[in-house]
C-alpha cells in the first residue's frame, strides 16, 4: 500500500493525501518516503484543503513525530485562513499536533482561541480538555480563553472522565491560571471515581492542586479515618514514581498527628493497607533524599528516594486522597 501510495501520489487530490497520511498514522507506519512525498504534494495544494484535511493532515505528521517545518507552516496558514471553518474536532486535531510537536505558533494559537471563545458552546469534554491541554503544553497564555473554558466545564463536569478531568486541571495550573469554582467542581467529580485514574491521571491532577495551592473549606476539614478509594490495580511502586516524577517527596507522620501533617503536606495522603497502617504526607523533593519524620519520637532522617519506594512497597500502600489546607 505504501509503495502503490507513493508510485501514484501525484495522481492524489487533495482529500486522498491527508486521508491517506491519516491512515498510515492511524496504523503507526511511518514511511518516510512516503510521507516526505504526501508533505510535499500537500503543501503545494494547501489552500484547497478543507478544515478537516487541515486537521488531518497535522494530526497524522504529529502522530509520527514528523517535525516538517514546512508543512506545519502551510497548515498554520491556512488554518488562520480559515478558521471560521473549523469545528471543534478540527480545532483539537490541529491544536494536539502542534502541542505535541511543541510548537508554539502564536498567529495560529490566536486564531484558535477566539474561535474557541466564539464557539465554545459547541465543544464536546474532548474538546474542551484537548484544546485546554493543547495552548497550555505550549505556554500559551489568554485569560479569555482559559475563563471560557472554565465556563462550559462547569456546565458539563458531571460527563467528564478521568482523562479529561486530569488534563484540565494540569492545563490549568501549568498556565498558573487560579479557578476556584472549577478546581472545586473538578475535586468532587474525581473523588467518585478516583479508582479509575491512571497514574499518569493522578500524578498530574496531584501536582495541579500543588502547584496551584488550592485550598481547603476550613468549614469542613478532611476525615482522615474514613474509608478511602481501594486502587487494586496499581502497585505502590508505580503510584510512588508517579509521585516521585511530579518532584514530590513524602513524609511520614504518625496516626496521632496525622492531621497536622496532612494539612502541612502539598496535598496527597498516602495510607498503607491493614493491619500495620501507616500514614505519609507528602511535600516538595529537595535533592535525592526523602525526610521521614516520626512525630512521636520527634527524630527525622533523610534516605533516598529509592529506600523510600521500596519500603512503601512493604508497607502495602494502597490508597491516597487529595487535599489542600486553608494555608497553602
């Protein structure tokens, strides 16, 4: 298929080549003759693609890690051209591939955000948390955009799922962009379905509420010894290096004093299981090493990150809740 594609890419219009990119894409099959040659037909067609060509197109060169400079450039032109044109899956497919590729156009991110503001209540949860996800993965800063986002979230957030809730909350708060009654909609839709994160979901929506310092309701401080979500699925290896990659470190504080430590923490509670059940509140990681603390003893010692997670995995860690005191 490859080879007949390539022996006859000149007799293609302009549908057939981004279908086809987006097919060979789609499959994971990178050719790059092929695409080298689709990149250089589509660029010499690219005022007559429609929206979804566009999208197409930037989608299949993304999903290969294809950094073509040209083409990119073509279809940042025509998008601005026409972005009237484009709905939200456009707006997302397009938006996606220059995020993934990291490249941050600003005419085209300036197109897409007022489209978005003009057309946002026809975006769908993907649409909303790709596109909110996108501009932010490329820093792109527009508090008009991000408000209107926040706007239809609220509106919809009982239909989000864990992906989408986890990706807006870090796009939210890796633009430094503080909207309490979104942070607060997102916290109780997740809570529900916490057992559903991935740790990729849970490491992210972590160091959201970290970085953005979201606060508790000081009327209603967490209970510590109520019974937290069960996460069968996931060793306390892989929620530790969740953590871990997020720069977190976490401290151990004793049943006692578990709910000074807790609210003195960047926000997760780790519990270990039964019958030996041990309490870390975890904080920024300073360095290689990892402070655990014995409050009752008073004593603190410093090992490393690694002794860390393999004495989680002793303990039986197996579930964590997010939180954040009225102080920060």
């Amino acid at each position: 298929l490859a080879a007949q594609s390539l022996a006859r890419i000149a007799e293609l219009q302009v549908q057939h080549i981004s279908n086809t990119a987006w097919a060979f894409a789609k499959l994971l099959w990178k050719d790059e003759r092929l695409m080298s040659a689709i990149a250089e037909q589509s660029r010499s067609q690219i005022l007559e693609c429609g929206a979804q060509n566009l999208g197409n197109l930037a989608w299949a060169f993304a999903k290969l890690l294809l950094h073509d400079g040209p083409v990119f450039s073509a279809v940042s032109f025509a998008t601005v051209q026409k972005i009237t044109q484009c709905g939200h899956q456009e707006i997302g497919n397009i938006s996606w591939a220059f995020a993934t590729l990291i490249l941050r156009d600003l005419p085209l991110l300036d197109a897409i955000a007022a489209e978005s503001i003009a057309t946002i209540s026809k975006f769908n949860v993907q649409g909303l948390a790709n596109t909110a996800w996108a501009l932010a993965k490329v820093s792109y800063t527009n508090d008009p955009f991000y408000e209107s986002i926040a706007a239809a979230a609220l509106t919809t957030i009982s239909q989000w799922d864990p992906q989408a809730l986890a990706n807006i909350a870090w796009s939210f708060a890796t633009v430094s962009i503080m909207n309490e009654p979104l942070m607060a909609a997102i916290s109780k839709q997740a809570v529900p379905t916490i057992s559903q994160f991935t740790t990729q979901n849970l490491s992210n929506t972590v160091w959201a509420y970290a970085t953005l310092k979201v606060s508790l309701d000081e009327s209603s401080p967490p209970d510590v010894h109520q019974e937290l979500p069960v996460m069968p699925d996931f060793s306390i290896e892989e929620v530790c290096e969740a953590l871990v990659e997020q720069g977190l470190r976490c401290e151990e504080v004793a049943q006692a004093s578990v709910l000074d430590g807790f609210l003195a923490s960047a926000g997760v509670l780790i519990i270990t299981a039964e019958p030996s059940r041990r309490y870390f509140a975890c904080t920024k990681l300073e360095g290689d090493g990892v402070k655990v603390r014995d409050v009752l003893q008073g004593s603190e010692k410093t090992i490393l990150a690694e002794e860390f997670m393999e004495l989680a995995l002793a303990s039986g860690v197996r579930c964590f809740k997010v939180r954040r005191s009225a102080e920060g």
